[in-house]
C-alpha cells in the first residue's frame, strides 16, 4: 500500500487484531485480518512522533509538545456510528518542546504513561484522573523512555549517549526531581551518539538500548556492565523483546494468520461504493489435507450449506417439541409420571426450557 505520506511511528495491539500508523499528525487505524481501515484520528497540528498501545489505550506524541491519550474501543465505535471527529481522553501539554517517546504502564484506563522530551524532562502521568504525578528534569534532551514490568525504575535515553535510570520510589517524594551528576543516580555509558530507543525484558534484569551510532547494547541493570554489543548498518530506530516466532526457527511453518493489503479508503465510504461483501475464512484440512480460504457469503459455500441444512433440522426438531407437549397435556402421560408430583413438574419444565431453545435459534437463523 502506498500511504499519503510517511509512517512516523507504527505500532499493533497486543492481540494483534490492530494496526495503528502515524502519517503526519493523522492517526490511521487499520484490521489486520481484513485490511480494513476503520478509523482516523486527528487532534495533533504537527507531525506525530511517537506512538503506543496497549491495554485497549493509544498514546501518541508529537512535535506540537503534546501528549494525547485515545480509548481503542470508543474511537471505532464513535466513527462507525457517525462521521463526527473522535475526542480524546486526555490531552496534556506539559512538554515545551517536541515529544520524543513515549511508554505505557499496565492496568488499561488505571495504567500511568510516561513521556520524553527535548526539553530535558520525562512526565509521569495518571491517565484516570489526567494528572501530572512527577516531572523528572534532567541536563540533556532525552530521547527514549521506557519503565520496568514492574514499574520501579524509570530508564531515560539521552541525546549524548547516556542512559539514566531512577529509582521511582525514591523518598522523599517530590512532585519535581532534578537528576543531575552529582547525585546518586546510576548511569549506562556506551554509546556515542543519541539513544533512539531503549526496552526491558520482563523479569527487569536485562535493557536493551539502540543508538545513533548503529549499535545495539544489552546490559545488566543491577551491576551496571554491558554484556553485548551488536553491530548494524545504520542507526536504529526500535527495540522490542520478543519470543522467537516459529516461523524464522523453521522456515518449513506456514503462518496461520491472514493478512490482507490495507485499503486507502476508509472502510464506511468503500462499503457504500459498494455493497457486495466477502467474508473469508480459513479452512484448516484433516489430515494432510490442504488449508484454503472459503467465502460463506456464496451460494454454493460449503459452510452455508451445512447451516441451512441445520436450519432445517432445527425445523424437525420445533415439530418434535410441539407433538411431545401436545402429548404432554394428555391424561394418560400425567397418570404415568404420578400426576402432579416433582417428576412431572420436572418434565414440564425440560419440555418448555427445550421449546424456548428451539424458538430463539430459529428466529436468530432466520434474521440472519
């Protein structure tokens, strides 16, 4: 797909099921499995910078200096429904100049974010109530940012190469911290130039930092020394911890997800241009048989069939229902199941719950 401009920050749900671009200081939303592109988010007057999902929440940064929380779910309810731009959850513009990364902690709308900047500060926010916890100024422009799993220390980037990591739960707590030198503060040196971006592993030993000067370190933040050092062609622009997938271990594995190209037309206004629909789905063989894509929306669809011949099942079955409660107001049925006593309100209750299952998946076949 040729966008309309450059991708100045990517990044997919946790799922997998969404992916969110920046193109300018529009933010695009497509569905993978479809291609589809659902949204479009815009409240940024300049170029967007960074960007982050997590947890049903997108954070994006820009170099307007502001800092912009949306809510996953209502932003694609919103414009499904109508055409009517998405507000935000939260806009802060604490930063006096462009935003340069940004992390989300756990916890979904309860989770706390935190922002980089050039103006040599990283601001720790509250995304439930949109307030500023800390504002934690340093002596250089920091460039990447990244907390902990289980958010303790704080890691900062800077643009001569050094990385900072702060202790959180440092006392006193103050409101805004100065990290400077001369205080106690530990630091990762190793790099030459700027460090574009930075990542933890999960149990919090191991960081990961990129840079500038093509290189890519692993350290270990407890003792503070680098145990590797792996060289690039250029500068790096992202890390990201992650389980081998199977398909680089073993080239045989096919991936079993689809992906379809992504439209450039925004899904409402192309299903208007069109009304036909395609709805395809992934048939996995028996055995070694061979796995295809069937759309059940045609007629001689295989699934369809199948459902229309449990449609008429369901019909035998209704027929059923209504011959055995017909039987069931019949004298002699009562005297065989002892009149009035608990086996016969037990046997009228099946019949009845039996009928209301009957009833209700012939009215859902049928609305379909």
């Amino acid at each position: 797909m040729v966008c309309p401009g450059n991708v100045t920050a990517l990044d997919i749900t946790e799922d997998g099921d969404y992916c969110v671009a920046a193109i300018a200081e529009k933010i695009y939303i497509w569905q993978t499995c479809t291609g589809r592109l659902l949204c479009v988010l815009s409240r940024h007057y300049q170029t967007v910078t960074c960007l982050r999902c997590s947890s049903g929440l997108i954070v994006s940064g820009g170099e307007d200096s502001l800092v912009i929380v949306w809510s996953l779910g209502k932003a694609l309810c919103e414009q499904s429904q109508s055409r009517t731009p998405v507000s935000p959850d939260q806009v802060w513009s604490s930063h006096s100049l462009p935003v340069t990364d940004l992390h989300i902690g756990v916890g979904g709308h309860l989770a706390r974010v935190v922002s980089s900047s050039l103006d040599q500060t990283c601001r720790l926010y509250d995304v439930n109530s949109g307030e500023v916890l800390c504002t934690f100024v340093f002596e250089v422009a920091i460039c990447s940012v990244v907390l902990d799993s289980a958010e303790f220390r704080l890691f900062a980037g800077s643009s001569t190469g050094s990385i900072y990591a702060v202790n959180l739960f440092e006392t006193p707590v103050r409101r805004e911290r100065h990290i400077t030198e001369d205080k106690a503060c530990q630091r990762f040196d190793g790099h030459e130039k700027q460090v574009s971006c930075l990542c933890v592993s999960m149990d919090g030993c191991q960081l990961v930092s990129g840079s500038n000067d093509h290189n890519v370190k692993i350290w270990d933040v407890f003792s503070g020394q680098c145990l590797r050092t792996i060289e690039h062609k250029g500068p790096l622009t992202n890390a990201l911890l992650t389980m081998v997938p199977p398909g680089i271990a073993n080239p045989d594995i096919k991936s079993k997800l689809p992906l379809q190209t992504f439209q450039r037309v925004f899904h409402l206004d192309s299903q208007e241009e069109n009304s036909k629909v395609d709805l395809n789905v992934l048939l996995r063989g028996a055995n070694d048989e061979p796995e295809e894509v069937e759309d059940i929306l045609k007629p001689n669809s295989e699934i369809l069939l199948d459902l229309n011949y449990r449609t008429k099942d369901t019909e035998v079955k209704f027929v059923h229902l209504i011959i055995l409660l017909t039987a069931v107001r019949s004298n002699k049925v009562r005297q065989l199941l002892g009149g009035g006593g608990p086996r016969w309100l037990i046997f009228i209750t099946w019949c009845y719950i039996e009928t209301f299952h009957a009833l209700v998946w012939t009215f859902v076949l049928e609305t379909r």
